[in-house]
C-alpha cells in the first residue's frame, strides 16, 4: 500500500477532538487526505485543526454531536459542498458508562447507545449516500471494540453496543459493497490514552496490564498501520465486512 491510495481522498472522523480519533485525523492527514473532523469539543478541534493546516493540509472542523441525526445530516452535507464527496469515513465517536448492571438507569444507556449505535449508523448512511451517489468505491472504518466481542465487567451498555455495531458492520458490508464501498471494524484492545491515564496508575489499572498477555498496553501508533490498509484503495478491495481484533492476542485468551 502506498499514500497515494489515500492522497487526495476526503476523509471524515467523528470524536476527533482527543484521544483516538485524534490519532487517526492525523494519520490520514499525513498520508494525504483532505480533512473532515467533527467533534463536539470545538476548542479542541480547532486546536486540532490549526495544527493540521500548519503542515499543509485543507482542513473542516466542525461542531457535531452524533447523537443527532439531523446534525449529522447537515454536517455530511456541509463536507460535501466545502471540500466535495466524502470518500473514507472513521466511525471514531463513542462514550461508555462504568457501572454494574443492576444500576444502569434509562439516562445511561440512551446515551450509550445513541453515541456509540445510532450515531454510527446514521453517520455511514449519510456517508455511503454521498458515496452511492458520486460513485465512489469509499472506505467505512467503525471503530468498535473488543468489548464487542468479549463481555467487559460493569460496562454491559458498552458491550451491547460495541456487539452491535459488529452486526451493523456485517450488514453494510453486505448492502454497500455492490456499491463499491467497503465496511469493516476495528476492535481495539486496551489503549493507553489520555482518558485511561489516571486509570493505569491504580491498583486496579495494574493488575489490568498484568493480566494481558505481554503485560503491556497498546499505544494509539499500534492501529496505524490496520486503519491505513482499511483506508486505502487497490490495497484492501477484498476486505470487506470484516471485524478485525487489535488487541495483542487478548481475546484469544
């Protein structure tokens, strides 16, 4: 796979305000890719932004909270008419609730879910739309989780949507590929970011890196090389509908 695969394209990551889908912004950015970030951290994504048009590359940022599905309507539209049809899209938002089952509340697992399930979906439909229409062989990359493929202690809301977006994956793989357009999942494992820093410091984070295989956490460069593949062209044409694990062997244990 070369950059050139990449170059040019126009590519689309929601939650790329920190963390992950900050990483992936700037993957893409770096292999050439005209820039669509969205996020509903403006500050953040501005910060984000500037830093990107500093080394060149034409950038959009804007204000979105995927739990609307008008607003996502508007800002898949808005991409298209300021930087043309959306190519490669990172399905990147998402937010969890830590709590034991039982304790769970209607609040909690609306959001979960209309962050991590709903917004995905209607985020690619607004996408592969674009995608149908211009003709294009576009790329879809959701970002699940292992948690999708392995239940997680207190995060059952999580589980459920991570499992879910599997079987959307699955589903618009099916559909979309007539029309050129490849769907497929990352899962993965246990990231160190910014977000699991406090957590990493604790008993509990230490007992955590103990348990997994090599007694080490990932990095966010350890998905580098898996989101380019999925994002190129000719490189990854046969690979579609797949869910692919990330996760240094922890779910083969």
């Amino acid at each position: 796979m070369n950059d050139g695969e990449i170059s040019g394209r126009v590519a689309l990551v929601t939650g790329a305000s920190s963390g992950l889908g900050a990483r992936f912004a700037r993957v893409l950015a770096a292999a050439g890719a005209r820039m669509a970030l969205v996020a509903r951290r403006v500050d953040r994504l501005d910060a984000l932004a500037e830093e990107l048009r500093a080394d060149g590359v034409e950038v959009v940022a804007l204000e979105l909270d995927v739990a609307s599905v008008p607003d996502i309507r508007a800002v898949a539209a808005e991409v298209e008419a300021r930087l043309g049809p959306i190519g490669i899209l990172v399905n990147n938002a998402g937010i969890s609730r830590q709590s034991r089952a039982e304790d769970v509340t209607e609040e909690d697992y609306d959001a979960v879910f209309d962050t991590n399930l709903k917004g995905a979906f209607f985020m690619a439909q607004a996408v592969a739309r674009q995608m149908i229409a211009h003709k294009l062989e576009g790329r879809i990359v959701n970002i699940a989780s292992i948690a999708g493929l392995r239940a997680l202690g207190q995060l059952s809301t999580y589980s459920m949507s991570k499992a879910a977006m599997v079987q959307m994956t699955k589903s618009m793989a099916r559909e979309w590929g007539r029309h050129g357009i490849n769907t497929n999942a990352i899962c993965p494992g246990y990231i160190a970011t910014e977000i699991s820093a406090d957590f990493l410091g604790t008993e509990g984070g230490k007992k955590l890196v103990a348990s997994l295989p090599r007694r080490r956490m990932g990095e966010p460069r350890d998905l580098d090389g898996l989101l380019l593949l999925l994002c190129a062209g000719e490189a990854s044409r046969f690979i579609n509908g797949s869910i692919i694990a990330a996760d240094d062997g922890f779910t083969a244990l």
